[in-house]
C-alpha cells in the first residue's frame, strides 16, 4: 500500500649566503615534511571543531522550533563560531569548515554577515552546491535558520531512539535532514506502525536503495528503500518529494543533502520511536548518478511556497504514472 507523508540545518624564513657565492634559492619542504604539516594543520583543527561542537551541542534545543541559549556578538555560540573560523584557517582548502564557520555565525544572529560570507564562499567556489542551497534558503527565509546544517540534530547509526524534533515527522517513511558534526546528512525513517518486523529478524535485514527522476514528472522526485529479510517477500517504501518548495523547507533541505552524499541512513522505529533498524546504506554508482540529474534540477529551480493541494496534486499525478510494481521490477532486479 502506497502511501504519501508530508513534512512541514605566521612562519619566517632564515637565508644565510656564502662569501662570493651567487644567493641559492631557500630549499622548499620535502613531500614527506608537507604531508606532516598538513596532518598537524588536521589534527589541530580537528581539536578546535569538538570544541566548537560541545559549545553548540550545549547552546542549543533543537525542537519544533529552533532555542539558542548563548547567541550574540559576545556568547557562546560566538566563541564556537570563532573556534571553526580558526579550524578553516588551518585547512583553507576545506569548505565544508569554512561553511560550518558561516552556519556558526548565522545562529549568533549576525544574519548579515554570515549571508555575505556565504555570497563570497558560493561566488569563489561555484561548484559548492551545498552553500548555493543554503544561500537560496536564506534569501527565503530571512529570519530563520534553516538550512543552516545546525538547525538539525545529529545522527548517527549507533542511536537507539529518535529525538522529539524527528518523532513528529516520522508518520510512515519519510526523508529527513540530519547532521553528524559539521557534515549535513540525508536520513531515511520508517515508523513500524503495525509491529510488522522484530528487533531480531531485522538484525538480518538488507536495505536497497534507489532514485528516481523522471522527465514526465519533472518537479517531483522520489527515493525508495527495499528491504530483505530472510523469509520474507521484499517490502519496498517511498517517500516523494516536490522540488519547485522554497529551498529553506526541510523536505528540500534532506533533498539537497541526500544528493551530495555517498550513503545514507535508514532507520526503523517502533510505536515508541525506538529504534529497531538503523545501518548507514551505500548508494550505487547509477543511484548517485540519478541524485547528480536532481541536484542540478534543484539548482536550476527557484523554490516558491506551495499549498498543500499543489503538492498533493504533483505527487498524486506521479503516483498515477507509476506502480510499485514497475518501480521493483526497472529499479531493484532480482
């Protein structure tokens, strides 16, 4: 049975020269001597990121609504903005730190200037898509936060229930955006409503996944999950996704980070959202290159507000165009 869910983050260089000899050029550092700066430049920015985390993690209450308890020029969500400014500096060519410094600085309430640095990140960097988003859903939504990476909580396999802020969201299956650390994550939840699987039986369970971007319906996408158990007919979900919503809407927000990624989380929760599944799922190389189609028609399409009928009009009329039976036998081959 189909069904459709609708959800509304200085050094110094020291030159001696000889007696009548002609200046030598100053020796360059070795590979091996580059790789070893370049790993203590990691090492130490990768200290400087926990810090700014532990700051952030205790800063902030991710609900339905988004609670910064220390924003402002001088609290601590600032110290933490600084903390990652100083972890870009060490790796300069890091634009994932270089937007979680951006990400920090918006959630201090300097929208201002976190807009302008993440205008010059996106004109310097085209090819960053991740902050081309973020920028779309900004201009959107000028006095909030999302998508900034923040606005959304963490996850990661080895959690054993959902967070309120995801228990709402999760009615059937759905994907949903996520974060581990300062890198964005695309999350896909189903509620086992009807106590369908076990605990035990899923520990055996084998999840495939599969995209699908179809020219006859160019402003819907969808991702499926199928699942494997032993003994059991393969049970395939879907979640829709109509890609014309303003890029600061949730559902986009897992959409765009979905598609930069080269995996993604499934998780299945009982009537009590704890969690009975959760495995990180790898995506084949034809699933990514069908996600690469839906970045660039997100990147083209200029997101607007839709009401609840326009969306259900465009995911119904995908629906109609398509069975589950079709999606099996051309997506998931036996």
């Amino acid at each position: 049975m189909r069904h459709l869910a609708i959800v509304v983050l200085g050094s110094a260089v020291l030159c001696g020269y000889g007696c009548g000899t002609a200046p030598s050029a100053p020796e360059g550092p070795s590979v091996a001597e580059a790789a070893a700066v370049r790993e203590q430049a990691g090492s130490d920015s990768q200290a400087l990121v926990r810090k700014a985390l532990q700051i952030i993690g205790e800063q902030l209450e991710i609900g339905e609504n988004l609670r910064i308890r220390g924003s402002g020029k001088q609290g601590p969500v600032m110290d933490a903005a600084q903390l990652l400014k100083r972890a870009s500096s060490l790796e300069p060519a890091n634009l994932q730190l270089r937007y979680a410094y951006i990400c920090a600085l918006r959630l201090t309430g300097d929208f201002e200037s976190a807009e302008q640095a993440l205008v010059e990140l996106t004109r310097s960097h085209p090819e960053f898509a991740l902050g081309r988003f973020t920028l779309e859903g900004w201009q959107d939504d000028k006095d909030g936060v999302a998508p900034a990476v923040f606005r959304y909580p963490e996850w990661t396999p080895d959690k054993n229930a959902l967070c309120p802020f995801y228990q709402r969201a999760v009615k059937t299956f759905v994907l949903l955006p996520a974060r581990e650390g300062i890198r964005p994550r695309a999350m896909l939840a189903l509620r086992d409503a009807e106590s369908y699987w076990t605990r035990a039986e899923m520990r055996h369970a084998k999840v495939e996944i599969a995209v699908v971007c179809d020219p006859a319906s160019p402003s819907v996408s969808a991702v499926y999950a199928r699942f494997l158990l032993p003994g059991r007919k393969p049970d395939i979900h879907e979640s829709l996704a109509v890609l014309g919503l303003p890029k600061a809407d949730s559902v986009i927000a897992a959409w765009s980070y979905l598609c930069l990624a080269d995996s993604v989380d499934v998780v299945v929760v009982d009537n009590r959202s704890q969690v009975i599944f959760s495995q990180r799922v790898p995506l084949s190389e034809h699933t990514k290159q069908t996600l690469a189609e839906v970045r660039e028609r997100l990147l083209r399409t200029k997101g607007r507000k839709l009401s609840p009928g326009e969306v259900l009009a465009a995911c119904g009329k995908y629906q109609n165009s398509v069975t589950i039976d079709e999606i099996e036998r051309k997506y998931f081959p036996r």
